[in-house]
C-alpha cells in the first residue's frame, strides 16, 4: 500500500506498543532498584547491578518510540498549536504533580534544594545543563521529558523534513542515522575531555551528558523513530516479525553490557534494534499477527507506565530513606521488598493516570469545534493516547 493510502491506519490504536511501553519502564525501575542501594554489597550485589543495569535501553525505546508514534498517529489538517497542546496537556498535569510531590519528600528527607536546582527541572529545560546536581534534580527521571519536551516543539519542523524524503530512500536514510549515532561515541571519546572522571566509569561527566542526556543528541533516536514509522506507513516494511526483532534488540542489549562502563556502552548497539522492534510491533498490530504484548493485562499496564515511570525513582528512593538510608538486606528480602514496592508504584500510578492524567486529556488535550459533537473529541483524544 502507498504512504497516502496508508494513513488510514493512522488512527488506528498500537495496543502491542503500548504494552511494550510498561517493559520499557520496567527495565527503568530494576535500574533505580539495583542502584538504591537495598542490597549488601558483595557478589550478589554486583551482579544485581550489573544484570538489572539496563534502565538504558529502556530509555532509548521510548525516545524511538515517541517518534514512531507522532508521525503515526499525526493529523494531515493539524496546526502547530493544537498539536503542541495535545502532548503538553499529556505530560504537564504529572510531571508537575510528581515535580511537587519530589520536592515536599525532598524537604521532609532534608535533603539540600537551590533554586539553580529546582527552576531548571521545573520548567523541563535540565537536559541541557550539564551538571548532575542539576539533571538529578528533584524528579530524576525527569531529565528525560526534558529531552521529550524538546522534541514535541521540534516536531512539526522535523516531520515536514522527513515527509520531502522520498519512499524508496528511507531505508538508506535509517541505515546513515543508525551510522550516525554509531560513530558519536567515537567522537565523544576522542573530542570530549573524559576527566574527571565519574565514579565507576570511564568517561567524564561531560561526556556522559553529552551522549546520554544531550537533547540535540538524543534527537537522533526520535527521528529514526520518524523514519521507522513512515516506512511501515509506506508498506515498505521488511519481512522481520517480532521473534526476529526481540533477537536483535537481546544481541544489542548484550553487546551494549560489554561495553560498560565505556562510552560505547549507550545508545550505539541497541538503537536500531529497538527501531525495528517498534516498527515490527506496529506491523503485528496493523496485520493482525501474533503479540504477546497486546494483551489485555499488558495494554493495560501500558496506559499507566507514563505515570509509573514518574513516580517510581519516587517510591524507590524515599521508601529507601524510610527505611533508614545505611541499612541494607539480603537477597531473599530484597526480592520479596522489590515485588512489594513495584505494586506499590503500580497502584500509585494508576491513581495518577486515573485521576490527573486522563482526566486532563480529556478535558484540555482536543477541545471542541464549532459543530463538532463531543462524542468525536472523546474519540479523537483516546485515539491519540498511544505511547509517548
């Protein structure tokens, strides 16, 4: 099928997307878990770290992921405004929520807050500062919508880019932006001082900020998230289903772990497999194949990982200090600790998407026009929900 005819589809839901999202932010949460710090130090404390330490890859998946699902759920008739309302009624009620929710547990914990500190994370703009006291601040996970906010003004700009590159040349132009963000690593290791360097790592803070927060830079992934979804639009897929993209994205993930605590172990080896685990997810859905993460439970858990993903460093960290921030446990409470806190944050992002989240989509996201009856922006606000 042609592009054109092919936007039909647009408006369809990508439920296994969705549901991939909640394992995205899973890998996140195993990340903070691991570096919080519940665990005696010893062997099996280093191997917690080690084997959970792929909050990365999850990250990456939704920066890809977010530009799969703009161009895709993307309206022909759209102006600018109304799309930038849409995405900032979808991320401002939590992110200020959680922004304020951090700062009050912030200041029962007694932990020191600038104003240099707090304004930066407040008005998203931390990803561009590069001073982890800064980037880390209040909210940590934050720094990351930063980088989404930049890319949602960016975005009316990038697509009338990508849309003048024709059909049969997406492929060459995915393969030169994988190219790309495979060589910047190399440049950050060569260009960028790598001193001081950061506490287990072998790079600087600079050069961490550089590869892994930088907006500029992580742009890169959102528009070959662009070009993915133009591809499947275009019905120029490749016959690679979604066993064959979970491989690729396992190989990555594999090599990305090798290659820590080196720069080169970012975003290089897992950023197109993740690419076309999105694409391949995104054709399941449209051929009606098979996906283990179309179900019901998945889907469900999908809708809610935004919200899970801004409150669970959150939980993690301040049930952490609760429980007194020297003590630590062995393996079997850290296990039954871990499951009891991921159902805590479970339960308090569904109240966040339930009562802040949704509420706010379908109140301000696609307000009604003249003659328009509210039935169809209620149709259009929950068909435009899709994954960040």
């Amino acid at each position: 099928m042609s592009e054109r005819t092919a936007q039909s589809a647009a408006f369809s839901r990508l439920p296994s997307l969705t549901g991939l999202r909640f394992v995205a932010a899973l890998l996140v949460f195993f990340t903070h878990l691991s570096v919080e710090g519940y665990l005696a130090p010893g062997p099996a404390s280093a191997v917690f770290r080690y084997a959970f330490g792929l909050g990365w890859v999850g990250v990456e998946f939704f920066f890809v992921l977010s530009g799969f699902v703009l161009t895709w759920s993307a309206r022909q008739d759209d102006s600018r405004p109304r799309f930038w309302r849409r995405r900032l009624v979808k991320i401002l009620p939590t992110h200020l929520l959680t922004w304020l929710a951090a700062l009050l547990l912030a200041l029962w914990a007694g932990e020191a807050l600038t104003g240099g500190r707090v304004l930066p994370s407040l008005f998203l703009v931390h990803a561009w500062v590069p001073d982890l006291d800064v980037m880390r601040a209040v909210n940590l996970p934050s720094w990351s919508l930063s980088c989404e906010l930049a890319f949602y003004l960016a975005f009316p700009w990038l697509r009338a880019l990508t849309d003048r590159i024709r059909m049969d040349r997406l492929w060459a132009w995915v393969l030169g932006l994988t190219a790309l963000i495979v060589l910047l690593p190399f440049a950050d290791d060569a260009f960028v001082p790598g001193s001081p360097q950061l506490p287990g790592m072998e790079m600087s803070l600079v050069q961490n900020w550089f590869l892994v927060a930088l907006p500029v830079v992580r742009a890169l992934d959102f528009v070959l998230g662009i070009l993915l979804a133009r591809i499947v639009l275009a019905g120029r897929w490749i016959p690679l289903g979604l066993p064959g993209a979970a491989v690729l994205v396992a190989a990555g993930t594999a090599l990305q772990l090798a290659l820590v605590p080196t720069v080169y172990g970012f975003t290089a080896t897992v950023a197109l497999p993740l690419a076309l685990l999105v694409a391949a997810a995104a054709q399941a859905d449209v051929t009606g194949k098979a996906s283990p993460f179309r179900s019901r439970t998945a889907v469900r858990l999908g809708e809610i990982s935004f919200a899970f993903y801004m409150t669970h460093h959150l939980v993690l960290h301040y049930v952490r200090v609760a429980l007194g921030a020297t003590r630590v446990w062995g393996v079997p409470e850290v296990v039954g600790l871990g499951a009891v806190l991921l159902v805590a944050t479970i339960g308090v992002s569904w109240l966040s998407y339930r009562f802040v989240e949704l509420p706010a989509v379908r109140r301000w996201s696609d307000p009604v026009r003249p003659g328009r009856p509210e039935s169809v922006r209620v149709t259009a606000v929950s068909g435009t929900s899709a994954p960040n």
